[in-house]
C-alpha cells in the first residue's frame, strides 16, 4: 500500500468521534472522513478511551430514547 506515493501501512486504532446519521443508508447518503498524515504516535493520542466513547454516543443518541 502506498499513501502520498511512499509506502505504508493501514493500521485501525479506534474511534475518534461518532455521530448521527440521518439519512437511510443508500445510494447518495453523505459519509465524512478525514484523511491526514501524522505521526503514529500522534494518531494514537487522538482515539478516545472506550468509557469516554460511550458517554458520547450516550449523548448523541439520547433522542432516541425521548421517541
């Protein structure tokens, strides 16, 4: 695999941040990413903790459970 024409490697290291989708999942929904070089240190630092990960979706989903 190369990235900006230098060979690399694709690790998964967690979630950053997660949100609400409102649209149905099909042809011409909106999904967002962000594609940026950095130290694999500095991309480790940036994936949050599972139980903070949790509180947030907590937070963002908590509509559901007033519908």
């Amino acid at each position: 695999m190369r990235l900006f024409g230098k060979p690399a490697r694709q690790v998964f290291l967690g979630v950053q941040s997660i949100g609400v989708v409102h649209d149905p999942f099909e042809d011409g929904a909106e999904i967002t990413w962000n594609l940026e070089r950095m130290t694999f240190a500095k991309a480790k630092k940036l994936v949050l903790p599972k139980a903070r990960l949790l509180r947030e979706m907590s937070k963002e989903f908590s509509y559901v459970a007033q519908n």
